[in-house]
C-alpha cells in the first residue's frame, strides 16, 4: 500500500484537493481519496510531492508508426508540403521503423501517458503495442480519395483489424480525412462501424486548403491529389460546401467521432455539427505543437470552450512534433490561453480521452476502484496554479 500527496491533487473529475491523500495498492488501484482540507498533520507513511498531482495523461491522438521520421521535415511549411513529404519519406526498413516506434513507445511512458489513440496505416506497430504498459486504441486508418480504391483500401484496414484483434487490442476502422476519402470508402467504414459500435477517428480542417478542395475543385489539395498522389479527379464535383460539411452526413451519428486538429473550425460549424450529430458523441481533439510545426496556427480554444465542446489531447507523430508530451501539449496551450484554468486543461488531458477511447472505467480520473496511473507535475506557479515553461512530469506510478 503508499500514501502519496502533494500541495494539490486535480482528480481529473473537476474537484482539488489542497494537500490531500491518495491511498493506492503496490499495483496502482486506488482504495481511498482523503480530503485533509489542507491540513496535513505528521502522517506517517505518506510520501509527500511538491508540486501537483493529476491522473495519468490519455493522448488522444499519435502515429507511433511515424515515429522514424523525426527531425526531419522543415517547420512551418503548410500542411499540402507535409503531406508530399511524409509520402516521399514514410517507407523506410521495417526494423528502423518497429525500433523507432518502441522508442517513441517508453518515450510516451516516461511522459505520463497510460492511454494512446493511435493511428496505424500498416500492421508494423501491433506487436509492440501488444506488450506495451500503454493501453492502446489503434485506429486503422483508410486512404483513397478515388472510389476505384475503395474496396482495396477496405480490405487491407480488414486484414489490419483482424489481425490486431487477435493480439488482444481494441480497434475501428476509420477515414483519414475529407480530402482523402471517398463516398464509397467512407460506406464501407460507416457500416461495419455501425456493426462494431466503433469509435470513429478523422483529422479535420487542419488547414483551409480542405475547403478549396470541396468548395471550388481548386487549391493546393487539389494539386497534392494529381501531381503527388496522380489521382484523376474527372470524377470528381465539388459540393460547393465545406470539406466538413461534405463528409459529416456519410459518418453515422450512432458511433463516438474523434474530429482531429479543428484548425479552422469556427461557429458555423459548430453549428452544423449540433444539428447534424449529436456533440455528445462528438470529441475536438487538439494537438497545439503539431498545428505549430506545420501551420503555425492554433484552433479557437476559447470558442470551444464557449460551445462547451468535450476537447483532448493528441501529440500527433513525431514527424509534425519534437516530443511526444501531453504535458508540453498542456504548456503551449496555457502559454497562448493564459485565461484557461489549469484544472480544465487536465480534464482535456485525462477525463475526456478516457470517455472519447472507452478506457474511463480505469482511466482518466482518480476515483476509487480506478488504475489511472499518478503523475506529479512540478515546476509549477503554485500560487496562481498554471503551468509554466520549467513544468515537467514525473510518474509516480
Ligand atoms: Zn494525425
């Protein structure tokens, strides 16, 4: 059994604790949370923290298959320039990559993470998740903005899911995104989600070139898809309405949806997701570092937290981010949100990419009967309680 506290616990389901106690077995379960107002006379046995602690962190969003590709493309270069990159350098030796990824692996450990939605394209990275200390959610991801792909594209995620559901993890099959979809793709996916009660993945409206795509069938997505990719567009009529908007109706509302990046999400679609689907079901996924790297841009947090949005965290891959640290993700965004209260932007960490990957029986908050891991973060302004560029991690348990 330990007994561990800290100057504050922010239990991830909205109430602090000044100088409280967290009572846990050797393994992590929780037994007891007491509240000692702040008065924490000579205990003995309790291991004292200065600093704060949270629950372990769930990283909403990563591509460890992609974790051989850092350092290498330029910053801030716009996302159709990343995109031509990633396809020009993603194909490396199978072992560098299943090397680079068990790196990226404890990586994500040591930072505090004990949960991971991530992207897989191949089944390179199964067997590694398969033995890792981090539950993983991987979602496969589909590509292929040509209908002639579809069912090549559909079988390959099949013999992708199948294969990782015999290892023992949780997975869907989901969209990469609007610009490289297709209707007849997006059916095959929305119906076996509808089968699997899948939890649905898609990045959206990472940059405003998506829209050109599906509003005017001009722009440099249009010129990513013929001249990297050479995809005939003959067949393709722009709809005359946003990349969302085009898409959403093919996604079925019954199934939970992870909208990944939001960069240009503003009001009106807010709106039009409000009605289309419900927002419940509907997680905004922010990875603040990775829209630094390529856009240089950042979502409207306050107009999501004005909506009252359910948001989380992602690091996205190492290949649009420096490290794979939900606690710098934090940081940059209290750096350029001073106003946002430090304890939500731990319920964006914890408590929502539990409930958004299905793991908030265990994860993502500190409650009795939960294993959600311990991180103490230090280096924190304990008197104004926000982050501040010297905060690190440490993993208690
Ligand atoms: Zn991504």
């Amino acid at each position: 059994m330990r007994k561990l506290s800290a100057h504050y616990i922010f239990t991830g389901t909205g109430i602090i604790l000044k100088k409280g106690i967290i009572i846990l077995t050797d393994d992590g379960v929780i037994v007891d949370i007491i509240d000692t107002n702040g008065e924490l006379d000579e205990l003995s046995g309790v291991e004292f923290y200065s600093g704060v602690m949270v629950p372990g962190f769930v990283n909403a969003h990563c591509h460890i298959e992609l974790s051989h590709l850092r350092d290498i493309f330029p910053e801030k270069t716009g996302l159709p320039v990343f995109l031509k990159n990633v396809i020009q350098y993603r194909n490396l030796e199978e072992n560098k990559v299943i090397e680079e990824a068990r790196k990226a692996d404890s990586e994500l450990w040591k930072n505090g993470v004990v949960a991971v939605g991530d992207i897989s394209n191949t089944d390179t990275t199964f067997q590694l998740k398969s033995e890792s200390k981090i539950a993983y959610h991987t979602f496969i991801e589909t590509l292929g903005f040509s209908p002639q792909r579809a069912e090549r594209a559909f079988g390959w995620a099949k013999h992708c899911f199948d294969e990782v559901q015999s290892l023992g993890l949780s997975a869907s099959i989901v969209p990469h995104s609007p610009y490289s979809i297709s209707k007849a793709l997006l059916e095959m996916i929305s119906e076996f989600a509808i089968s699997q009660h899948s939890i649905l993945s898609m990045h959206s409206q990472e940059c405003s070139e998506e829209d050109a795509l599906y509003c005017s069938g001009d722009g440099e997505i249009v010129r990513h898809l013929t001249e990297n990719l050479a995809i005939d567009l003959t067949f393709f009529k722009p709809t005359g309405k946003s990349a969302l908007e085009s898409v959403i109706d093919w996604l079925p509302i019954e199934n939970k949806l992870l909208l990944v990046h939001n960069i240009c999400t503003g009001q009106k679609d807010i709106d039009f997701i409000a009605k289309t689907r419900s927002l419940n079901k509907t997680w905004f996924v922010l990875c603040p570092d990775s829209n630094l790297y390529i856009e240089d841009r950042l979502p409207d947090i306050e107009l999501f937290r004005k909506n009252k949005l359910l948001i989380c965290l992602g690091t996205d891959s190492l290949s649009s981010n420096h490290k794979l640290s939900v606690l710098d993700e934090m940081k940059t965004i209290q750096s350029h949100f001073p106003a946002i209260p430090f304890g939500e932007i731990v319920i964006w960490a914890t408590r929502n990419g539990a409930e958004a990957l299905e793991m908030d029986d265990w994860a993502g908050t500190i409650e009795k009967g939960k294993k959600p891991g311990i991180n103490l973060i230090t280096g924190m302004d304990l008197q104004h309680l926000q982050l501040q560029s010297q905060s690190k991690v440490k993993r208690l348990i």
